[in-house]
C-alpha cells in the first residue's frame, strides 16, 4: 500500500472527465482496501475515491500506476493485448 500511495502522490492532478470504460474487454484496474479506499485506474486516468466517497482524478499518462498494479496479479491473470499495456499476461 506504501508504494501505491508513493505513485499515486507522484502523478499531476486530472482536471478533465475520467474516460468511460469499455463495455466489454478489460475496463480498469480496481483497488479496494477494508477502510473502504478504492482507487480505479484506467486509459490514463487515475481515481481515488476515500471512505466517505469524495473522489480526486489524477493523470497516468505513461500508465506507471496501472501497470504497476496489473504487475501485482497473479500469473496468467492479466489478458493480453491491452491497449498502451505490454504484455504483461506472459509473466
């Protein structure tokens, strides 16, 4: 979670609409933590949502945060061909 935090601090903040996932095909990484945080990364946006639900966009232009995420599934968890995402489903 500390280095989750670190990235997170790390990006620009997002003034603009968080893009629309996908209906079908991967829509986002999702983080939901017991004290009821949730951060949702997807197609260079992140978002963070506290407990209380008031949310905070930032930017992940290079997809830093969302690959790093991705990196933390398990092997054979991640689909291949991701758009801006290298294979990480080879692992």
């Amino acid at each position: 979670m500390t280095e989750l935090r670190r990235e997170w601090r790390q990006l620009a903040p997002y003034a603009a609409r968080a893009p629309a996932a996908p209906a079908l095909g991967y829509c986002s990484v999702i983080v939901r933590c017991a004290s009821g945080e949730e951060w949702l990364v997807f197609g260079g946006v992140a978002t963070y949502r506290d407990a209380p639900g008031s949310t905070d966009h930032r930017g992940d232009d290079a997809r830093r945060l969302e690959k790093m995420l991705l990196a933390t599934a398990p092997s054979g968890a991640v689909p291949f061909g991701i758009p801006g995402i290298e294979d990480l489903g080879a692992r």
